[in-house]
C-alpha cells in the first residue's frame, strides 16, 4: 500500500546527527529524522536539536543531515532557521542542499481510521571509537491508523494540537513524517505515550501505547512565520 510513496518520499527524507563539543565532558550528541518541505528547509523535532533532547538545554552547536539515498557519502551541515520549542518543532536550513526534493505537507485534517506510514531513522545509533564518532542509520518503515486529533490549551493559554496513533513507534522516531498512501505529510512524530500495567493486573505487559505526532497545520503556520513557503 505504501511502496510508492515510500520509494518516492525517500529523496526527501534525512538523518540527522545534532552535536556538541563540551569540556571536560567531550562530544555530546543526538540523532533524529528530518525531511525538506522546501527548497533548502527541513523539518524535524526541536528536541532533538537539544543537548540531551531537553528543551530547557542549550542547543547543539553542529547539525548535520544524510539524505536516504546519500547514505555512505558526506553529511551535509545545517543550521536553525527557527523553532518553535512549545510545538516542538524546528525549521533547518541547507545553503546549497544536494538535492531540492521536498514532500508536501497537508494543510488540513486527516480522517480517524486512515491509514498511515512513516519513514525516516529510528533506532540509529551515535558510536564513538578511535576513528572519531560514527552515525549509524538504517532506514525504517512502520505503519499505523489515525485513532485521534486532539486540540486542548496549555497551562499558557496558547492551544495545542496533535495526532494520535494506534501503535507505538520504535525508539527514536523523533523527526519521522507521517504520510498518507499518496506520500502527502500529515505530521511528525515527536513523542509516545505508554501506560503500564495497573496494580493487580496479570503480567507485565503495557495496557496502552499510542504515539504522537505534530499535525502538518502547525508546521505550516510556522513556517509562514519565517517565510518559507511549503
């Protein structure tokens, strides 16, 4: 169902090694998933582009991108072209990006029920040996249905929006876009959610997992905020 829009969607589609070099502590980093919306800019979580992902730390000082299809060339550098840290998102710049595919983000709701797939780098590993520090990304698929789009307020009074999903996403999906079948983006993973067993209960096993997404509507009115057209 989505092998076209994934071997389409893939051009567009970055791993990204965030990181710092702190004394006495050495290099600090971490990874996630980012994908071009346009010409130069990129979209992924803003805690990932947080030492230790924690919003309330500074920002990493080195950002650095593979596209899919460039995996084992050169890592291309970016930089924060703006962010936005309550919605956890940031908008990356490339000056002069290898390639301009970019996907198209939906500036409306998508249906409960509809089927769903992500692509990007979860589970990538940041190694450090006698050769330096190494990034190591395989490219993922998974696969899920929309069960919820949920808007409430903050504590600030600004209101949030987000997608829910019917099943948990591997561990560092950070930055992942969430497409439909014909590869428009919908949102972008940021978070998961799970409940453990209550108190009682036979096993050990979770009662409930669902992960979390950034709707491609607030992308949207960010990125009109600094003037980058989607």
């Amino acid at each position: 169902m989505f092998e076209q829009a994934c071997t389409a969607n893939r051009d567009a589609i970055y791993g990204l090694l965030a990181s710092s070099q702190l004394k006495p502590q050495g290099i600090k980093a971490s990874n996630g998933t980012a994908f071009m919306i346009a010409a130069s800019y990129l979209i992924t979580a803003a805690h990932c582009v947080h030492q230790n992902t924690d919003h309330k730390q500074p920002l990493h000082s080195k950002l650095e991108l593979i596209r899919i299809p460039d995996i084992g060339e050169k890592m291309e550098v970016a930089a924060i072209h703006g962010i936005d840290d309550a919605e956890d998102i940031a908008i990356l710049r490339i000056t002069s990006p290898r390639s301009t595919s970019s996907l198209k983000l939906l500036n409306r709701v998508v249906e409960r029920g509809a089927a769903v797939g992500s692509l990007g780098f979860p589970l990538a590993q940041v190694t450090f040996g006698n050769q330096g520090m190494a990034f190591n990304v395989v490219e993922r698929f998974q696969g899920a249905n929309i069960s919820a789009f949920v808007s409430g307020k903050r504590l600030d009074g600004s209101t949030e929006q987000h997608y829910e999903t019917d099943s948990l996403m591997y561990g560092g999906s950070s930055g992942c876009p969430g497409f439909l079948s014909t590869g428009e983006v919908w949102g972008m993973h940021n978070r998961s959610f799970m409940e453990g067993p209550k108190s009682g209960d036979a096993g050990t096993q979770t009662r409930m997992a669902i992960s979390l997404w950034v709707a491609s509507t607030a992308i949207l009115t960010l990125c009109r905020k600094h003037g980058v057209t989607a």
